[in-house]
C-alpha cells in the first residue's frame, strides 16, 4: 500500500490511495453500525428480562462451619470410646494412668 504523504495529488495512485481509504471507511462504518444493531437488540432483550423478572427469595445462610453439635448420649459414647482408646494406647506403651 502507497504512503499518503508521499503520494501527490493529481496521480493514478493517489486516486486508488483514496478509494482504498474510502472502502476501508465504508466497511468500517458497516461493522460498526451491525455492532450497534446487536447492541440494541441486547438492550432489548435485557429490558424485556427486567420487566418479566420475578422476585427471587433470600437464600438460606449456610450453615456454620466447625464442629457438629452433638446430643449428650453421643458425647457419653465418644467419651467412653476414647478412654478406650487411651487406656489400650499406654497399656501397650506400658504407661501408668496419671490419678
């Protein structure tokens, strides 16, 4: 493609220069206008969205992170199975109860 400035004016290449700058114009002013087309017609649509939208409910909060809440008769079950299991752990160890 020929350099704008180093073309002079009156030429046969000055004169493709323009029309090759005038089709890129018109093609660019083409895409844009389909852009716009698209645009609006997203516009629409959401619009559209907006005035059918239905309200939607709050979530529940989520529940909290940790450790479970336990009922008393599970406690007294993890309480006895973990003696269990220490007595068994210094028994093998051959550590005396602390009493």
């Amino acid at each position: 493609m020929l350099d704008f400035c180093s073309v002079t004016y009156g030429t046969e290449a000055y004169a493709e220069t323009r029309r090759r700058r005038k089709m890129d114009l018109l093609r660019i002013i083409k895409d844009l206008v389909e852009d716009k087309v698209k645009i609006e017609n997203a516009i629409a649509m959401l619009e559209d969205l907006q005035q059918h939208a239905v309200e939607i409910p709050d979530l529940p909060k989520p529940k909290r992170k940790g450790r479970k809440a336990m009922p008393p008769e599970e406690r007294r079950e993890v309480s006895d199975r973990m003696k269990r299991y220490w007595a068994n752990y210094r028994e093998r160890r051959g550590v005396l109860p602390s009493v």
